[in-house]
C-alpha cells in the first residue's frame, strides 16, 4: 500500500511540474517587464513554443505503425511541454487583461 501511494505522488509530481515551471516563467517574464518596458508577454512566449516545437519534432521519428514505449514517452514529453506553455499562457493572459483593465481612463 505504501508504494502505491509514493507512485501516486510521483505521478502527482509529474503532473504539477509544468505547471510550476510554466509560473515561475511567468513571474520571471513579469519581472522583466517591470524592469524593462519593451518585454511584453508575447516575446515570452517565444521560448516555451520552440520548446514544444522540438518536442513535438521527437514524436514524428518515434512513430513506426505501432503504439511503441519510445513514441508514447515523446508524446508524455510533449504533452508536459504543452502543459507548461498553456499555464505560461493563461496567467499571462489574465495579467494583460487585468493590467488593461485597472489602467484609469479619463472621461469627460
């Protein structure tokens, strides 16, 4: 019973990492934009996308008709990447959007 439940929290751990890692990007980005107003969100996002692209570029060689452990493990890879760049995505939506929002307007 108990190495179910520490490969369950492996596995929790495999799934909470991207999202950890796609955060931190997004705090990191976000401290650079304080610093540097010519960073926007969309420049940081230029990095998690070549990183999914290479990922996704290690499923093609992978596929050989057959569902085989080293296809299934790029496809996991992938996935994880993609997981990362969606959180990274999200967040830096949400920051835009707030930002646009609390900005005051003037009104006549």
């Amino acid at each position: 019973m108990k190495a179910l439940i520490l490969k369950y929290i492996d596995y929790l751990f495999v799934f909470l990492a991207p999202i950890a890692i796609g955060f931190a990007y997004f705090l990191v980005i976000m401290l650079l934009k304080r610093i540097n107003k010519n960073v926007n969100y969309v420049l940081g996002l230029i990095i998690p996308l070549v990183i999914n692209v290479v990922f996704l570029f290690m499923v093609f060689p992978t596929y050989q008709g057959e569902l085989s452990s080293a296809f299934v493990e790029s496809v996991s890879y992938f996935g994880l990447s993609l997981a990362g760049t969606l959180t990274y995505g999200v967040f830096a939506i949400a920051a835009s959007g707030i930002r646009k929002r609390s900005k005051p307007t003037l009104t006549k």
